[in-house]
C-alpha cells in the first residue's frame, strides 16, 4: 500500500475545484476520503450539513479557533472557512488519501505547517485550479445562479489575487472543460501516488 496523500486543491470561485474534488473522490472511493471543511455561511440550495460542509454559527466557529481545532481557518468572501486537524489525521492514520478543497490563504498556512512537520510535509501535494480569462469565470458564477451580482463582482475581484499565487502551487491545471479539468487532476492524482510509493 502506498503512503497516504494529503491532497490540497484551490483556485477562484467558479473554477470547478468542489465539482473536480468530488469527481476525484467518486473516481477513487477505496481510496480518498475528502475531508469535510467547516464554514459560517449559509448552505447553498442542494447543499446538505456533513456532507458539502459542516456548517456552524459564526461564534462556535470562532470558539473552536480558540481551541486550535482547525488545521487551517481563513476568512473568504466575509465567511470563516476551515478543515478540523482530527478529520484529516483519521483519513491518514486509516491509509486513505485525504482530499481538502481548500483557498489560496488556507494553502498556504498548511504549506508553513507542513515546513514545519515531516508527516505533513512527506503526504502535501498541491493544485493549483486556474481560469485565466474573467469572462469566462463571471459566466461560470453567474450559471451556478448561487450568488447575487454584487457577491459575483467580488469574487471576480478577489480571483485576481488568487491567480497570483498559482506558482505557489506544485501542479497548476489551466481549467478548460469539466472532462478535461478531470483528466489533468487524475493525472496528477496518478503520478503522486507512483511518487510516493
């Protein structure tokens, strides 16, 4: 068996990281776990509690902050976002991949974290998600239908930023169609795993 991965994908809003992250996890159900991350903001319509996010008040958020319960938290588009240290540690010390959909910020916290832990350091492969082209990112969230304008202008602004911080990352997919996005992530996927035997 090979060692686990911590497997951390980002990229802007719209990019396609939650639909290609669940894709990947229903590709290989023996063997990644995605690791369930914690949000104050409201769940979106389809969106069901422990399954898309484990979705909490913003002031128990903020206490299990205190308590140092996340891995990684940050603040994204005004809402608290951030993965429990347990969850990924029991898909770990089980032999599963662990799979975190994660922003630009929380990445960059678990890549000081992991500079800091062999463990982390040994299992972290990072992707990047990019849509190099605003156009095609603002009809991408306004097709999701999720968010009023005002939300989508913000997050067109803000990817701007996050697509500064893709050479950051170890792999970078140039988001094209969903299959293709798909073929680029398994790839990847395939290639750490004959890494990181």
């Amino acid at each position: 068996m090979s060692r686990p991965l911590l497997i951390v994908v980002s990229g802007p809003a719209g990019s396609g990281k939650t639909t290609l992250c669940s894709r990947l996890t229903e590709a290989y159900p023996q063997a990644i776990r995605r690791v369930i991350t914690c949000t104050t903001r409201a769940p979106r319509p389809g969106e069901v509690a422990g399954v898309d996010y484990h979705f909490l008040p913003r002031a128990e958020f903020e206490k299990q902050i205190a308590a140092g319960v996340f891995l990684e938290h940050a603040t994204v588009h005004g809402n608290l976002y951030g993965p429990r240290a347990k969850d990924v540690a029991i898909h770990l010390d089980a032999g599963f991949d662990a799979l975190l959909n994660v922003d630009v910020q929380g990445a960059a916290t678990i890549r000081a974290q992991a500079a800091a832990n062999p463990r982390l350091a040994a299992a972290l492969v990072t992707v990047f998600v990019r849509v190099l082209d605003p156009v095609e990112l603002r009809r991408r969230l306004t097709g999701r239908g999720t968010d009023p304008a005002d939300e989508i202008d913000r997050r067109v602004q803000a990817a701007e930023w996050e697509l500064s911080h893709a050479g950051e990352y170890q792999h970078v997919i140039e988001s094209g169609s969903r299959e293709a996005d798909f073929t680029a992530l398994d790839t990847i996927y395939q290639g750490e795993k004959v890494r990181h035997p």
